[in-house]
C-alpha cells in the first residue's frame, strides 16, 4: 500500500486519519507524520467541509450508501491549492470499531487533458459556427444530421428545417433523385466525387436557383459511415467571370475594329500616296523632258517627304499587331 500510485487514507469513526501512504503525501504535500491523528477536513477545501462532513457522520449512523462506491470529489492539497479527485470509499471493522477506507485517484493530468480536449472542441464549433461556408453533416442515405449557421445565410434553410431530411431538398428539383442514387452510390463514385471541389446549381429555400461549389468528405463516427458536405455560394465569383468575359469579348471586338481600321486606312493612305511617288519618279526619270534644278530639288523632297510618311505608316500598323 505504501508504493501505491494512488493515495490510500484510512480514517476511524471519529474521522482521525490513522493510514496514510506515500502517494497520499505525493498527492496532498503532508507527510505521513503531519497526517497521522489529524482529521479528514485537512484534506477538504474550506467551503465544502460542512456537507463533506456531514456525509461522513451520515455514513457513521446509516452506513456507506451505495452511490458513494466511486466519486468525484475536489481535495485540498497543504500549499492550498485544490485538486480534483476521484475517490472509492469503503468501509471495514476490526476490533468492533469501524473504520473507513478511501482509494484516492489524482485527476488534475486527466482534468487537464479534459481542459484542452474542451478547449479545442470550443475552438472548433466557434470556427465551424462562424465560418462563411455552409456545412452540413450527413449519414450514408444523405439524411441531413447537423447543419451550421451559414447554411441559413446561403440557402434560407436553418438546422431544424434540414435536420432529418434529405440533403438533396438544396439541390434543384430535376437533380434530386440523381444526387440521391450519387449519395446511395458512394463506394462507386467516390475515387471521383470525394475530396474534390465541383461546381453545381444550388436551390435556396424561396426557390431561386445559384451557383455554388461543393467540396464532399467521408468520416466514420461511431462505426457510422457518414460525410461532410462543405458548400460555397460562388454567384459573386461567377458574375465577375462573366464580366471579365464579357469584358475580353469587347477588347477583342475593340482590337478587331481597330485592326480593320488601320487596314483600311492604310489602303486609303498608301494608295494616293503611291500615285504622288509614282508621278513623282516619272517625272524625275523622264529624259525628253528634264527638270530644271529648282524642280528636281521639289520632286526630289516630294519623293523624300513620300518616303518617309509611308514608313510612318508601315511603323503604325508594326505597332498595331
């Protein structure tokens, strides 16, 4: 009993501690020569002495009662601080005195692990809670189980609508009976459905339809095959891709016309242009009739200036492509 992990105190009738082990002392912080002849509410915080006490006198005229075997109880340990304890009593004669016997279990690692374990859930439902993405929870014939918040902002529906009915009723009508057969059919479909984002029409509860993504994952709970179904209202994206579309279909018109137009201004431009340059050389090159040198330095800048406009234009339309 001494090199037990769990704290064994035994008190006598008159509630002196009169057996106290090692892991009581680890427990507690009391030696077992601090212990020894003093009385339970040592152990017992302040403010619950009174009914802890009472208790213990009840169990001197009546007895143990049978639902005190295994309790939870909180203990006060000697720096102050108090801890919870899980405590199995039981009680014994010898000598024609009564004595009572507590197997005391330290829950403050348990109780700690319990605190984080809430504490995370907590986190978790208040993401879950908060999120902008409908989720809805459902067994393996599609029957809806839980549903968060944002399932009603999405499609009007709240978890007491949803709950216990199919999740296809968020499915067009024309769609449903084939939702049903995917969800019936997921050991078939689901190397293809599950895990993966797929867009699809969503039906909100006035009856409009729109667009949203939808992402399906299993699970197993308690022995259950169910899935999570994470869905998005995509209407917003999905009309900025129709005006970035739309807006590319304009710029191509627009690059089109203007193409169309520097092709038309360019025949515009060139051909009389050409004619100027084609009179021009004649005129240059006709030996029957030679320019004096005031005209063959005019045709000569009527050629120079023709040239250069129509690399203008040729540079122009290089820019255009």
């Amino acid at each position: 009993a001494q090199t037990a992990k769990d704290a064994i105190i035994t008190a006598n009738d008159q509630s002196e501690i009169i057996f106290w082990n090692e892991s009581a002392e680890r427990i507690f912080g009391y030696t077992g020569v601090e212990a020894l002849g003093r009385s339970l509410d040592v152990i017992i915080p302040e403010h619950l002495r009174n009914p802890h006490m009472e208790g213990f006198n009840r169990a001197i005229d009546h007895g143990l009662p049978e639902n005190s075997q295994l309790m939870e109880l909180t203990g006060l340990r000697k720096d102050g601080g108090e801890i919870p304890l899980e405590v199995s009593l039981s009680e014994w004669q010898s000598g024609g005195h009564r004595f009572f016997t507590g197997i005391i279990r330290d829950l403050s690692e348990r109780q700690h692990f319990e605190d984080i374990a809430e504490e995370k859930q907590e986190r978790l439902d208040a993401i879950i809670e908060n999120t902008a993405e409908g989720i809805v929870t459902i067994d393996a014939e599609g029957t809806v189980q839980d549903a968060n918040p944002a399932v009603a902002r999405i499609f009007g529906y709240g978890a007491r609508d949803l709950i216990g009915h199919n999740v296809s009723m968020l499915v067009p009508e024309h769609e449903r009976s084939d939702h049903d057969k995917f969800v019936r059919d997921s050991e078939i479909h689901g190397p293809r459905i599950i895990n993966r984002v797929r867009d699809l029409w969503g039906q909100h509860k006035d009856g409009r339809l729109f667009p949203i993504e939808l992402s399906i994952s299993p699970l197993e709970f308690r022995g259950k095959k169910m899935f999570v179904d994470i869905m998005h209202d995509i209407s917003r994206r999905k009309e900025d891709e129709q005006r970035i579309e739309a807006a590319m279909v304009e710029a191509e018109t627009a690059n089109q016309a203007k193409s169309q137009f520097l092709s038309s201004m360019s025949h515009e431009l060139r051909t009389p242009l050409n004619s100027i340059l084609g009179f021009a050389q004649v005129l240059e090159a006709d030996d029957e009739a030679p320019l004096n040198q005031d005209q063959t330095e005019s045709v000569e800048q009527i050629i120079a200036s023709g040239n250069h406009l129509l690399t203008l234009i040729n540079d122009v339309l290089d820019l255009s492509k």
